[in-house]
C-alpha cells in the first residue's frame, strides 16, 4: 500500500494542475473581454461615422458578454484556494475519487486535464453526481440515472 506521503504528494500534483487549469481558462476569458472592451472604444476623432459606433457598440456587447465567465472562473479560482485538499476516506469537497474507472476531484467543474498520464475533471459540490455519493467511503456504491457505480477510490 502507498504511505501517507505518496498520496498527498499524488493528490498535490492533480490540485495544482486543477488551479492551473483554471488560471489558464480565467487568463483566456480575461484576455477576450479586454481585447473586445479594447475595440469598443471609440478613438480621439472628434467625428465617428455610423459604422464606428455601430462597431463600437458590437464590442462593447461581446465584452459584456466575456465579463460573466471572467467572474465564473474568479469564483471558482476563490473555491479553489478555499478548499480543504487534505486526504480524504469519503466522498466530499477536495476529495480525490474514481469510479466507473473514471476520475474526478470534487471541487469546482472543469473540462478534462491529465496528471501523471491519468485524466481527470473536475465536479461540482451541487452537481447531482456528487450529491448521489456524497458521504460515501471506497468500496460502496450509489445509483444515478439508474445505473449503479462503485467508489473505487478516495483520496
């Protein structure tokens, strides 16, 4: 069996690429609400013909419209650095687990990374995933949408 060390050193590398992926995924959305929010201002020309404004105004939408996944992944940042990664023998926020030979961290939702060669994603604490396992410990098992699965493991 793995001591203790192994595991937290293994459960590190997955919270640190987890925090990374979402620092990259808030370093896009950022990037896209400046460029558009950039676009939307109108220069020093004291005259702007229709199209200017027209343009303008369009920016200014799609830069609204890049500033709720700013937030999205701000708050899930601030989740992130909130939550307790400590080993975990049940299933419950920052723990670590598999099933269906699939593994997920229980946290904030996130697409699909890789850690030492494994994938990962990540859940959130309201998803009704989580909600149909939570509390549950390696080896039980739970249904949702009718299929039975089994924790594998928790970390």
């Amino acid at each position: 069996m793995t001591d203790q060390a192994d595991l937290a050193a293994r459960k590190k590398s997955i919270i640190d690429r987890l925090m990374s992926l979402e620092a990259q995924e808030l370093a896009t959305a950022q990037a896209h609400y400046d460029a558009f929010l950039k676009d939307a201002q109108l220069d020093d020309r004291e005259v702007h013909d229709k199209d200017d404004i027209v343009a303008a105004r369009e920016n200014a939408d799609l830069a609204a419209a890049f500033d709720t996944p700013v937030h999205t992944h701000h708050a899930k940042i601030d989740v992130i650095e909130n939550t307790d990664f400590g080993l975990k023998d049940r299933v419950e926020p920052g723990a670590v687990i598999k099933f269906n030979n699939r593994r997920f961290v229980v946290c904030v939702s996130t697409t699909r990374f890789e850690v030492d060669g494994k994938t990962y994603m990540g859940i959130s604490t309201q998803s009704p995933i989580f909600l149909a396992m939570s509390g549950l410990q390696e080896g039980d098992v739970f249904t949702h949408n009718g299929t039975e699965f089994e924790v594998q493991e928790v970390l």
